[in-house]
C-alpha cells in the first residue's frame, strides 16, 4: 500500500501516518517527492485496509500497490532514483563508467589503474578481493589484503571504490572502504547476503543472476530496499543461453522493460556479458543507446597477464578509444559523461 499525503500535508500529519504503519506491524518507508510526500509500507502477508490510513489527517489517498515488487517498482515511485555519492550521481542524464581489473591485484596495478581511470574522468575503479570463481583450485582474490590495497588507493587518489561483498562476515570492513557494493550474479538470490547489504549504508550494484528473469531480479533488489537501503543499481551482465559465440548472452532487451517497471538505475557489464574483449565496445555503446545509466568494465594495465578474466579485459589503449565514442555519442542521447 502506498500512503500519498496531500501537498500541504505538515510534517507532523505525515510523522503521524509513519506511525500509524509502524503501529500496525508494517515497515514505513517515506518518499519525499517534487510536490508530495508518499510513503510505502512493506511486511504485510495479507491486504491491508485501505481505511486504516485515509481518514487519517493530510493523506489524499491510499492506494493499493499490485505488483509483487512494491519499493523498485514505479507504482510506489514513479520518477527515476538518483543514486547520490562523493564522487557524483549516478542516474538519468548522467552516464557514468566504472572500469577496472577482475581481481584485485598488486597495490601498483591498482594504483597505475586508478591514475588512469582519474586522468580520464572515470571516477569508480572496480576490482574484486573476494573473487566467486567456478574452480575452487583457481585464484579466490586477496581477500582482506586485498581490501586493504583498495582502501590505500582511495586514500591516495580520491577514486570512487566498487567491490564485490561475498559473504556476511566481511560486510562490516567491505561498507567501510568502498564506495558501491557489489553483490555478484551467482549472489543475486543470496538472501542473507541481500538483507545484510539492505543495513549497509552505501549504494549496492545487483547483477543480475545467471537465469534470473527481471522479476526476480527486481525481487531481489526488493530485498535490499526492504532492509532499507534505496540506493540499489541493477546491472545486466549476461545470461545463460544456448549461445556458445559468448561466454553470456548480454541481455540488452532487458533495459527498456526494466525501465518501464522499476524506478532505479540500470548498468550494462559488457566484458561478463561477452568473455571477449573484441566485443566490449560494440556492446556498449549499445547498452548506451538502450537506455542504460553506464557500464562497468573491466580494464588493466596488462590484460594478458591479469590474475583472472584476461581474455575479456580491455588494455588502457582500447579503453581511451571507447571512451572517446562514448563522449561523442553520450551528448547526443541527452547525457553527460
Ligand atoms: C565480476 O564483476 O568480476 C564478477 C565476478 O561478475 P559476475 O558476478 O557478473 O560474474
Ligand atoms: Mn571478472
């Protein structure tokens, strides 16, 4: 159910509705709009009634919600979130590049990647400590080392920090240091992982799990909102498929529905969604002109002897030529990079 409050509701009208939720059992969560303020409720099993909440002063009406996905969804909040950081917004008009190696690697890789990225503008360095790999025999990330690594190089550089959280005990430390949580594709349904990030206090970056479709994608996004956090981006990075020309199959078709049912921002990881670094930048700009809010990419300063990933892993030369298309063709689709 979603509460909205007349435009000259007063605060303490709609303090009183935030309690009235609570009072039921339920979970409020206001959303302060342009004009009006609308305030969601989540944690019924059953329908709740409607006249609990419209006779209430300064409400102008309670509206039932029916999607299963009641916070992502447009019903509850029809204009497009804006995911607000130091490093800037990440949202509609903006589009905005996150690139970096797979894996957290020395602290010099990550130190010459971050000058590079900061030289170019791209202020989000991606890299991963805790790394989900098929093998247990292949290399599993630096673990805390390698989140200690990444802290040194915000600390230097002022880079925007996105890394990946997989498991509940290292949620305290990761939060800390980085800038954007990522929870990976093999994650997506981790719902105890879901949950705790739904505590956390930074933005959380959902990729889209191997067969999920986009309702439980957004379900899963669901999770986290429920738990609190508002400040989730999407990311598509490929599905499974029959296809076997590319490591996935990059769903790019999934944007505009995505975008018409939910309100968050969408990013397009075109180096899982290929395997292959040849395709990235055609991939792209695709995912640009579909409508996607950025990317996040995987470069390093030596792709060939990248500790995981190589063969899908842009070098810098590659990365400036994209980003050079990206900075003309941005513009023209009503976005800055
Ligand atoms: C990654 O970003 O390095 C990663 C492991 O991604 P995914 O979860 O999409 O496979
Ligand atoms: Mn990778």
């Amino acid at each position: 159910m979603l509460v909205v409050m007349k435009r000259e509701a007063t605060a303490e009208q709609i303090a009183h509705v935030i309690a009235a939720v609570a009072a039921q059992g339920l979970t409020p969560h206001p959303l302060p709009g342009a004009t009006r303020t609308a305030i969601g409720m989540t944690g019924n099993t059953q329908a709740v009634e409607q006249s609990l909440f419209e006779l209430l002063p300064g409400v102008a009406e309670a509206i039932r919600v029916t999607k299963p996905y009641k916070l992502t969804g447009r019903e509850m909040q029809p204009h497009d979130t804006v995911v607000t950081m130091k490093q800037g917004i990440v949202g509609p008009k903006t589009f905005t590049l996150i690139a970096g190696p797979c894996s957290v690697e020395s602290e010099a890789t990550m130190h010459e990647t971050a000058e590079h990225l900061l030289s170019r503008g791209i202020r989000f360095l991606r890299a991963g400590a805790f790394k989900p790999r098929t093998s247990p025999y292949a290399f599993q990330g630096m673990g805390l080392k390698g989140l200690k690594i990444l802290a040194n190089v915000k600390k230097a550089t002022g880079i925007g920090i996105v890394t990946e959280l997989m498991d509940v005990e290292h949620a305290e430390a990761l939060e800390e240091m980085t800038d954007i949580i990522q929870i990976g594709a093999r994650n997506m349904q981790n719902f105890s992982l879901l949950k705790r990030v739904g505590k956390c206090r930074k933005p959380v970056l959902l990729k889209r799990g191997l067969s999920a479709t986009l309702e439980e994608w957004l379900m899963a996004a669901e999770y986290i909102m429920a738990g609190g956090n508002y400040d989730v981006i999407l990311c598509e990075r490929g599905v499974r498929t029959f296809s076997d020309h590319s490591r996935n199959t990059l769903d790019l078709s999934v944007i505009p529905p995505a975008k018409a049912l939910c309100h968050l921002p969408i990013f397009v990881d075109p180096s899982h969604g290929t395997g292959k670094r040849a395709y990235v930048p055609a991939m792209s700009l695709a995912a640009l002109g579909a409508g996607a809010d950025g990317l996040m990419i995987e470069a390093h300063p030596d792709p060939d002897h990248a500790a995981s990933d190589g063969a899908q892993t842009m070098d810098f030369t590659a990365l400036d030529k994209l980003l050079e298309t990206l900075r003309i063709m941005a513009p023209l689709l009503g976005r800055t990079l």
